[in-house]
C-alpha cells in the first residue's frame, strides 16, 4: 500500500512538472502588457524599487592605507561606512532585509559592546524588499567577509500579479507565479486566496532555504529571524464585506455590546466563509472583550494569514522561518515569540507598533538584545560573542530588557501619516478604510488634539501633514481637496463608533458639503442620526446597513447576474456550435498550426535564455507559417511595447485583435483573449498620445470580457 502511495506522488509529481512546463510556455506566449495598474507609482518609488537594485548595493567611496573604503551605492538605506579588508579583531555583523532590518540601528548600543568584542554593525536594511530582492543584497554581503549575517523577512511578500515594476522580465515573474497558483488550483484543490497564500510562502521560503545553504558553504554563521506583526490594531487591507450575509448583524451587535451573539453570528460566517480576514478579525475583537484571550489571538493569526494584501508576516510564515532554520542549520531569533511573551495576553498590538509590521524606535534595544539572546543559545554563532559573557546572555529574561522611553506626540503623528496614506493610495468612493479608521483611533487615544485640529479646515489639515518618501504625493499631484472629503468621512465615523454624535454629525457634514453626490456618505449620516436617539438597538442599526445594501449594492450585484446570465447564454451557443463542428479536424492538429507552435516554443526558450533578439526571430517565423497564431501576435506585440517601438507593437496588435474578434477556421483563439488585447493596445495608445483611441480601446475591452476577467478594476480606472 506504501509503494502505491509512493508511486502515485511520483506520478502526480510527473504530471505537475508537466503542467508548469505547458503553462510556461503558454504564459510566455500569451505576454499582456505592462502592468497599468503601476503606471501612477512615483517617480523616485520607482527608480528605487525597478532600476536601482540592477545596479550593485556596495561601492568604493575611496582608497586609503587600510584599505577600501565601502559605502552603499543604492538611495534611501541605512548609512554605513566599512574597510575592505576587514580590520583585524574586528566582529563584522551584517543586518540584511526589509524595513524593519532597517530599524535594528545599533551604533552606541551598549547592550551589544558588553557581550561581543570590537562589534562592527552594518545595516543593509531596505524599505519595501521582497525576499527576491533582500536576496541579491545577501549574494553580495558574502564577498565583504561577514562574522554574522542577520536575516529580517516576510512582510513585503506581495501577492501574485502584484510585481511593482514595468516590463516585460517583470511582467514574465508576475506570469510564473501565476503558472505555480493555478498549478496548486488544479492539483491540490486550492481556491484562488489559498493558492496565491501557499505559493507566496513556497517562493519566500526557496529563497531562505538558498541564503541558508550558501552561508553554510562558506561556514558563516546565520540568524533568520520571525517577525512581528500587529495583530489587534491593524485590520486586513480593504473594506468592511457587507455584503456577506449575516456579517451585518454580527457587526452590530459587536458594536452595541451584545459580545455573545455576535460571537455566534461570526462563527456561523465562518462555516461558509473559513478564510474571511474581516469575520476572523471581528470575531477576535469580540473573543477579547468576553475575556477569551487565547482564542481571540488565534482568530487574529487567522486574520492575518487570510489578509489579501499578505503585507504581514503570518502565523505560517514564521513557522516556515523557524522550519528553514533547524534544517538548514541556521540560527532562529524568534522575535514573534519575545513580543508575544512581552505583550498582555500574548496579542501584541499597537502599544508596541506604529503600523502593521514597524515597531516603535522606543523598542529598538528590545529588538537587539533578543536577537542576540538567541544568537548566543545557538552553537554556530558563539564565535562572535565574548566566552565568558555568553552564559549570561542566555540566562536573561525577556522583561529584564527595559524600553526606550516614549514620545506620544512624535508617535502619533507617525501613525496620522499612515493612516492619510490609506486613505488617499486606497481611497474608493464613500466607503470606510478600517486600517485607516483604527489607525486615526489610536491617535486619537494618544493626542485628541491633533485629530481635532486636522478636522478644523483645509489649512490646518495641510498643516500637519509632512512630506516623506512614502506619503508625498498626498500632497502633490494628488491634491487636499481629492481626499479631504473622505477624511472627514473617516473621522465621522470615527466619532460614531465612539459615541460621540455631534462631532459625528460636524464632519459628516463637511464631507458631504464637499462631495455631495457620495451615497457612503449619506449612509455614515443615516447611522449617526439613528445612533443621537436615546434608546438605539442593533436591529435598527442592521436595518439602516441591509436597506443600503439592497438598494446600492443590490444594483450592482443584479448587474453583475445579467452579466453572468448572458455568459452563460454565449457559452451554450459555443457549446452548439462546437457540436455542429465536430466533423472538422482540430485546430491543434492541423499541419501548419502544429508547425507554428513548435517554431514559437523554441522562441520561448530563446527568451527565457535572454536572447531576445533570436526569440524574435523564431516568432516572426511562426507567424509566417501560421500567420493566425494568435499568442505569437500578442507575444511580438508586448515584445515591441516594452523595447519602446509603438509603430511595430501597434502592427502586431491590430492584427491580433482581427483575429480575436473575427477568427478564422484553424485560429486558436483563448476565452476573452480580445478583451486582453485591446487592453494592451490602449496601453501603446497611451503612450503613443492617442489618448481618444485609448479610451474606445478600455470601453471596449470591458463590453468585451467575460465577467470573470481579471483587468475590470485596472480598465475601469483608466
């Protein structure tokens, strides 16, 4: 029985590595465009996060008897100066990862001078990088003779699709991914959230696995650490799902204080809805308030694991850390574990971060003298400590480290930033941001008068705010008036919520005096007024929310079964005419078609090697034996887009397109491949300033795709 498991894993293993390769190849023929939902980032955004890492992370500033002198030769990471070669006696720790790597700033730590000899600290810390990215900064901080290397990732793991550079290699990473998460859909039986979750931590967790095995080749003691997330002041990314039944009730009934019903409503949801992030993280919000602590902290883990945006180390991400560390022979700094030892009833939340995932300075030492407690219990690290300090590093407790102390004001205007900049980068029409909502709660508990004047008038809103890399644009191009409207929306809502109706009712009015015609707007409003009457019951608060759904979120859900129904309608005709066609050969078995794709196969691989110049060649001659391959088209289209020759990628979609829309008898034409094209000729439109043409090309593509098509918000924004 054992050998027929094994050999039906091999089997099924066999027919996966055969499915990545088909799809591959698929994928890398059927190339869209890049990716418009990226068109608005920033300028500098951009250059730092695209252009900048192709360029090396270390530079010689100058040369001197000692030796080189090596600076960071990338914009906005941590300042470093250090010696090539290293001085002799000196411990070289290298801190390598994301922003939060970024915080660990060492210098006049004297906790770190007691217990390691001559510590020479250089932080690589990144704002925004991936483990792909934090990875190339690893290979390099192998050559400049590390003592120790001190890994920190996994809360900028971003989803599927959501590479934030243009291009067409950036464009094939966001395709291969997707190959691997429609690979787990189909053999493992995942819906799309849990494929898109398992894959992100298998990429995360190939790359560790890769940073662990070269630093062990070259026996250079490795620390891969867990991080925090916080988990009780900070909701998943988006909006409240109304329009999942019975959520409605079991919110009210949380925000009135009926704890007990409210938990039963949201683990009814839960039987329908398992991986909802909003049910689980109401839920825990509830768990709390009846005392249920270790039940609410893993309702909260929940939330987070299921959190669309995967902005936040989960759960399983970290215990995917701590697994790569004990196997790979690394060392594990389980930071998660100090803040949940240290934070009341296990839940860390916003007494110890600004955000999500960024703790407060306040807490900096704390994170270093963790990281260094289990550095010196783990054997292949002890070098760098001094021998007779080290008994006593590990015999120190987690309360015995005493925090920084705290700047309430400097702190809550950290938080304000955030919670504007959820606002404006997220903003959709009369609906509430609950990160930013709690994020302007919180504030309000440090420093009442800082909301209150922000809530006074524009001068005084633009007063506050300060421009840094991540939240210029609220200022510029995006202007006060855009989203001041729904600022005050946030803040009535915020008063609301708090009991507190006649400020409510003051910026819920400025919101609507500025934005009229918002219908979220004039929802907050009818909720406000139900809630200054002196008797207000869930029931009539459920009853406001059910009325609104039905009347403005009905609509939309009608339209969208209309569009289903005539769907369906079309697929019944295929399904007609397919049977009326049976007597003819197959496309795919037609001499000349099978010719054409073998010949755009080679161009893939010719691609995929870099040799874009021969791959073009290869499709071209496809095209001439078949000139209806269509994903030949498309492919030499997107080619000719990201090298900037419109002219030619213009040639090559027209005919794509005329193929699409009026297909021959052996075209291979994929189910609302059109509505894909003519979205990538908008693209060439626009940046050839044919803007008119643009626009019928975006209309177009969404009277033209299915409704199920994944580019509806990106078109419908443009």
């Amino acid at each position: 029985m054992q050998e027929m498991t094994k050999g039906n894993k091999i089997m099924k293993r066999k027919h996966y590595n055969i499915f990545i390769w088909r799809s591959i190849t698929a994928s890398f023929l059927s190339l869209a465009l890049y990716s418009i939902t990226f068109a608005s980032i920033g300028k500098e955004i951009d250059n730092y996060l695209c252009n900048e890492i192709k360029k090396p992370f270390f530079k010689v500033a100058d040369k001197t008897e000692s030796g080189e002198i090596i600076v960071p030769n990338r914009s906005h990471g941590r300042d470093f100066k250090f010696i090539m070669p290293k001085p002799l006696g000196n411990k070289r720790i290298f801190i390598v990862g994301e922003s939060v790597a970024g915080l660990m700033y060492w210098p006049g730590c004297s906790f770190v001078n007691e217990f390691i000899a001559n510590p020479e600290i250089i932080n690589c810390g990144m704002g925004a990088y991936d483990s792909g990215r934090i990875l190339d900064v690893f290979i390099e901080v192998m050559d400049y003779q590390p003592d120790i290397i001190i890994v920190l990732s996994g809360n900028n793991e971003i989803g599927v699709g959501m590479e934030p550079c243009r291009g067409i290699s950036a464009e094939m990473k966001r395709r291969l991914k997707m190959v691997k998460v429609n690979a787990g859909r189909i053999f493992s039986g995942y819906k799309m959230k849990e494929a898109e979750h398992f894959v992100s931590i298998g990429i995360h967790e190939e790359r560790l696995r890769k940073m662990a095995k070269m630093a062990k080749k070259k026996n250079i003691p490795l620390v891969l650490c867990t991080l925090p997330a916080n988990m009780s002041d900070f909701p998943p990314s988006g909006y409240l799902p109304f329009e999942i039944k019975d959520f409605t009730e079991a919110f009210f009934l949380m925000e009135t204080e009926d704890f007990k019903k409210a938990e039963k409503v949201f683990k009814t949801i839960l039987i329908k809805e398992p991986k909802e992030p909003f049910v689980h993280f109401y839920l825990a919000k509830t768990l709390e308030q009846t005392g249920k602590f270790k039940e609410a902290k893993r309702h909260y883990q929940l939330a987070i694991e299921w959190d669309n945006r995967i902005d936040r180390v989960s759960r399983e991400r970290n215990e995917m850390i701590r697994r790569v560390a004990k196997e790979e022979g690394a060392c594990s700094a389980d930071l998660e574990k100090s803040f949940m030892s240290a934070a009341k009833n296990g839940i860390i939340g916003g007494d110890y971060m600004v955000d999500g995932v960024h703790w407060f300075g306040a807490y900096n030492d704390f994170v270093v003298s963790q990281t260094l407690k289990y550095a010196g219990n783990c054997k292949s690290a002890g070098s760098i400590f001094k021998k007779h300090k080290i008994a006593k590093l590990q015999r120190m407790k987690i309360r015995a480290f005493k925090k920084n102390s705290r700047n309430d004001e400097k702190e809550s205007l950290q938080i304000f930033h955030y919670a504007i900049a959820f606002i404006v980068n997220e903003m959709q029409s009369g609906k509430i941001n609950e990160r930013a909502l709690t994020m302007l709660d919180r504030i309000y508990g440090m420093d009442k008068n800082l909301v209150l004047e922000t809530a006074k008038s524009k001068s005084s809103l633009k007063k506050y705010i300060k421009a840094n890399f991540w939240t210029k644009q609220i200022m510029e191009p995006i202007s006060v008036e855009l989203w001041r409207p729904d600022f005050h929306h946030h803040l009535a809502e915020l008063f609301r919520r708090n009991g507190e109706f006649d400020k409510a009712k003051e910026n819920i009015e400025k919101a609507l005096a500025l934005a009229p015609e918002r219908e979220g707007f004039a929802l907050t409003k009818r909720l406000i007024f139900e809630g200054m009457k002196k008797n207000v019951f869930a029931k009539d608060l459920i009853a406001i929310m059910l009325s609104y759904n039905k009347n403005v979120l009905g609509s939309e859900k009608n339209k969208t079964q209309t569009e289903d129904a005539a769907s369906k309608n079309e697929k019944l005709k295929l399904i007609d005419k397919k049977k009326g066609e049976e007597k003819y050969k197959k496309p795919s078995d037609v001499a000349y078609v099978k010719e054409s794709k073998k010949i755009a196969d080679m161009a893939v691989k010719k691609y995929m090697a870099g040799d874009i110049k021969a791959a073009k060649l290869d499709f071209e001659e496809a095209i001439k034996v078949n000139r209806y391959n269509i994903e030949a088209q498309i492919t030499m289209c997107s080619i000719n887009l990201s090298q900037k020759d419109f002219a030619q990628a213009l040639k090559y979609c027209d005919t794509a397109a005329s193929i699409a829309e009026f297909p021959v008898k052996h075209a291979i034409i994929i189910p609302g491949i059109l509505a894909d094209i003519l979205f990538l000729r908008a693209e060439i439109y626009g940046n050839m300033k044919e803007y008119k043409k643009a626009s019928f090309d975006l209309k177009k593509a969404l009277r033209k795709a299915p409704t199920n098509w994944k580019d509806f918000k990106k078109a419908k924004k443009k």
